[in-house]
C-alpha cells in the first residue's frame, strides 16, 4: 500500500531539489571536517616537532592555537549547516508540503 501523499511529495521536483542539496551540502562539510580533523592528527602523528614548536617566550606551543583551530573550524561549518537548513532547506520543505496538501 501507498500513501497518496507520499506519493505527491516524492514525485515533487522541489522534493529532488531539497535531498539533492541538502546531500551535497551534507557529504562537502564532511568532507572538509575530516580534512582539518585528519590533517591535525597526521601533524601529531608525523611531524611532532613541527606542532611542538613553542609560540614567542611562554610554554603555549603552536599545536596549541591549531587544536583551538580545529575546533573553530567544527563550530563555523555547524552554523552554516545550521544557517542553510533553517533558511532555504525550510522553505524549500513548506513549499514541498505546501504542494502536497493541493
């Protein structure tokens, strides 16, 4: 058995639209997530001296301001995932079941 309303929502081209945008979206911040993440951990990993380099006089290493990065770095690409799905993913969803409704 079918819901005719399902029916509706998946044959919508705006349905497409959402899954495909919302999946690209998706796939290319994890992608650079696990690029930053990686890239820190091959930096422990293989070049320790580089990352043990310490920052003007004091005992603060530059692993230190890198690590902080990579959490910023997680932060600013949740806000645009956040910012993208409650702005055009939303819309293009309202509309989606604006049209299903019909």
């Amino acid at each position: 058995m079918s819901d005719p309303i399902v029916d509706k929502i998946q044959n919508n081209p705006k349905y497409h639209e959402l899954r495909r945008k919302r999946n690209s979206l998706g796939w290319g911040l994890t992608i650079l997530m696990m690029v930053v993440y990686y890239g820190y951990i091959a930096l422990i990993a293989f070049n320790k001296p580089f990352l043990a380099q310490p920052i003007g006089g004091g005992v603060t290493t530059l692993g230190i301001p890198i690590g902080m990065g990579v959490i910023v770095f997680t932060v600013l690409i949740t806000g645009i995932y956040v910012r993208r799905a409650n702005g055009e993913f939303d819309q293009l969803n309202n509309e989606i079941l604006r049209d299903a409704s019909k």
